[in-house]
C-alpha cells in the first residue's frame, strides 16, 4: 500500500497562510542547510583525525621494525602527528608507555589485552570513544606488535574540542534559523497584505453588486500585473451584467408594450360582444375575427421569443441534413412572389450550392429576410444571391427602401426592437432577432452589408460543412 505524505492544514486568513507557509518553507531549508553544515564539518574533523592517526601508526610502525622490545626512546622520536597520543599496553594490560603530558599514574586496560595468536593481523578500524574519568571524547585504533615481547598499542586522538565547537555552532544555527523566521514571517506577512490588498476591494464591489449598481473597480498601477489582468476582466464582466440587465428591462418594457396592445383590442371586442352581442349578430362575427387575428399574432410573437430564449441558453435543437441552398432559396422566393406582387424577387447563383445545415431553420431564417425586405421597401426588386468561397457559403437578400442607418445596423437584430419610422408597419420587431439566432446555432453570422448604398442588404453566412459533433 502506497503511503501518502500529510502536509499540514492551516486554517485562517490568507494573508496567515501564505505566510505560515512561507515561514514553514524557510525552517525546513535553513535546519537542512544547517544539518548539512554541520554533519560534513563532523564528517571532516573525524576524517582529518583518522589520517593523523594513520600516519603515527605507519611512522610508529615503521621505527619499531628490527626491535625486540618497546622503551622510552619511543617518545623521543616525535613520531606522532600533533594531538595524536600514543599509549602501549604490556601483556598484562598496564600502560608501559603515555605520550600524554595529562596523564599521570599507571592505568590498567579495562578490558584486558586482547591480543591475537597472529600478531600481524590488521589494526582495528578506528572508531569513537568516551572516556568517562575526563569527560573526553577521542578517536581510537588498537594495533598488536610483537618481536619478542608482545605490546598492544593504542593510538587516539582527542576531538572534544570539535564536539563542543560543533555543539555550539548548532545552537548558533539554531537561533539564526529561529531569528530568520521571525524576520521572515514579518516581512512575508507585510508583503501578502499589501498584495492581497485588491481582493478586499473585490469583496467589497462584490457585496455592493445590484441591479442598479455595477460601479467598476478603480485603476491601480502599483498593483501586480495578475492582480491589474484580474480587475480588467472583472470590470468587463460587470460592464456585460450592465449590459445584459439593461436589455433585459429593455426587453421587459417593449414586451409588455407589444402585449399589452393586442390584449387590449381583445378586451375591447369582448366588451363590444358582451353589450351588442344578442343585438347584432354581425358585430359578433367581425369580433371574433378581431380576436382571432390578435391571438395569432400573439402566438407567433411568443413562438418567437421561445425560440430567441432557447438561443440565449444554447438548446436551440437542429436536424442536421444535406441540401441544395440555392434551390431553398428559389422556393421560398416563388412562395413569397405569391403574396408581395408588387415586388420582383429574383434569385441568382450558382447550382448547386450544397450545405449541411438543418434545412428547416435556413428555409425560416430566408423568409424572414424577405418578408423584411417586402415590408420596408416600396414596390420594386429584391435581388437574392448565393454565392461560396473557400469555407463558407453567403446568401444575400438587398431591397432598394430606405435602408437602415448605421446608429441603428446592430440594434435591429434585438429583440423587440422598432425604429421609430417602423411602428406604424406590422410585425413586433422578432424577426431579425430570431434570424440571427438560427445563424448563430449554424455557427454562421448575419449582418446588414455597410457598404451597401442603395438600400439594405442582409448578408448570411454559414460554413459548408457542419461543427464537430454536428451533422446527419
């Protein structure tokens, strides 16, 4: 079973966090530097102390090859690396020799000779001892001569110097560390204050949020680049919930406007049945065809709107299928010619223009564009062409009317909206809005053509082939 490490869990402000986190951080590097430092100084001073005791023990050696027996001339022949002391022990483990000057009397080997039946077996690895009657800490190596008289001879060298340097410079390291957390947990928490300092300004733009409020954040130029990218895309969210509330109360407003006219022609038919009713027979009969008429276009206004709200929450459904957009065009162009005579609609392009698109919504969207252009222009052409580049393909619909002027090119596909000179016309301003959102599901665009001078004309275009996931 694979062991997870668990890190800890702060708990509080931010502001502490990070810096506890940072202050964690820094603990952690500086007791494993410190660790480091003071192991390879350890590692060192031993090592150093070890060669200076190989080197006594080969001089030592090497002066006592050829001789029977071991003598005070030994200690005469500075044969020791300084601090490296030399004690030999006779075959009834008393000291015979001290080359230590703080030593005195005659001391036994507490363990007793050890002395093997081969005299030239290899020295002992030298390893640490304390010696409990001084409180010193030494490295020693034993090694066994013999020519005659058997010695056992002890080489050490005393590190308590080295401990206690050690000792102390860990506790030096210790408080540095301690000193280098307080310092550090200062600073890391005055700089995450003042860099944390924009998201209290966010709390507090947040909390102040309403329907009649979307004041942006202010511009700071001392704050960091991430948190200036931040309030950049925070006020552009706010300036589109601005946005999109005010077309929601406009939307609101105009469809209670376009409501509330057929509803009351409806009431007013009603009344006129209600008192004339049992009197006039006809008048019943020309009322009801009021009401009739005003609930169909009641029903087609919110037909409309369904459709323009599915689009808002992208669940507008479409039936992917392959066909022929010139021909659709020329269809629906011979439909309306049926009801607009006193318009000459001509359609022109190339055969065939095959798309992948779903052929209902196209056939809805190219009737709406007609039935504008029959609306708002006088009695004359209205030319329909389709044409296809490299990816896309492009239907156009132009009228010679007035046109639409540039202030108002954009507002035209939302919903509900008239221009002034249109509210005597029929219709309730849904037509473009819905046109726009079928193209918008096709992953097309529809526009009014700037440049066109003579008129209006309406451009769609949709791509040849259907988005990934799309198609029949």
């Amino acid at each position: 079973m694979r062991s997870r490490i668990s890190l800890p869990q702060f708990t509080g402000s931010l502001c502490f966090r990070l810096t506890a986190w940072q202050c964690l951080v820094l603990v952690l590097t500086l007791a494993a530097v410190s660790a480091s430092v003071v192991g390879g100084l350890y590692l060192f001073l031993n090592h150093q102390a070890v060669r200076d005791i190989n080197v006594s023990r080969q001089a030592t050696l090497t002066y006592l090859a050829g001789r029977t027996a071991i003598d005070s001339s030994l200690l005469e022949e500075n044969l020791l690396t300084p601090g490296v002391e030399l004690l030999v022990y006779n075959q009834q483990g008393q000291v015979v020799l001290d080359s230590s000057p703080f030593m005195t009397g005659q001391r036994q080997y507490r363990r007793g000779p050890r002395f093997a039946r081969e005299i030239d077996r290899p020295p002992l690895r030298p390893r640490e001892f304390i010696d409990s009657q001084n409180d010193q800490t030494y490295i020693r190596q034993e090694v066994e001569w013999g020519n005659g008289s058997r010695y056992l001879l002890q080489f050490r060298r005393d590190i308590t110097g080295n401990i206690v340097f050690l000792k102390a410079l860990s506790v030096i390291l210790a408080a540095v560390c301690l000193l280098a957390a307080t310092v550090a947990g200062y600073v890391s928490w005055r700089i995450s204050c003042r860099s944390l300092g924009p998201l209290h300004q966010f709390i507090s733009v947040i909390a102040s949020i309403r329907t009649d409020n979307f004041s942006p954040l202010p511009a700071d130029q001392s704050a960091a680049s991430e948190i200036a990218a931040l309030r950049r895309r925070f006020n552009a969210m706010l300036d589109r919930l601005r946005q999109g509330f005010e077309q929601e109360r406009e939307f609101s407003l105009a469809a209670a406007h376009e409501l509330r006219t057929p509803l009351t022609i409806i009431a007013g038919n009603i009344d006129l049945i209600r008192r004339w009713g049992d009197q006039r027979p006809d008048i019943v009969a020309g009322c009801l065809e009021v009401i009739r008429r005003e609930a169909g276009n009641m029903q087609e206004m919110l037909d409309h709107l369904l459709t323009t709200a599915q689009s808002g929450d992208r669940s507008l459904t479409l039936n992917y299928s392959r066909f022929c957009l010139t021909g659709l065009a020329r269809a629906v162009c011979g439909e309306l010619q049926l009801v607009a005579p006193g318009h000459r609609i001509a359609c022109q392009g190339q055969q065939p223009l095959m798309v992948t698109a779903d052929q209902a919504r196209i056939r809805q969207l190219i009737m709406i564009l007609l039935d504008n252009a029959a609306k708002f222009s006088p009695p004359g052409p209205i030319e329909v062409e389709c044409r296809q580049t490299s990816a896309h393909c492009h239907l156009s619909v132009a009228d010679h009317g007035p046109g639409i002027p540039p202030a108002e090119q954009e507002k035209v596909f939302h919903r509900l909206y008239r221009s002034d000179r249109s509210r005597s016309l029929p219709g309730h301003g849904l037509g473009l809005a819905l046109a726009r959102t079928i193209a918008a599901a096709h992953h097309g665009r529809l526009i009014v053509d700037p440049d066109y001078r003579q008129g209006c004309r309406m451009v769609l275009s949709l791509p040849l082939l259907p988005p990934a996931g799309g198609g029949p």
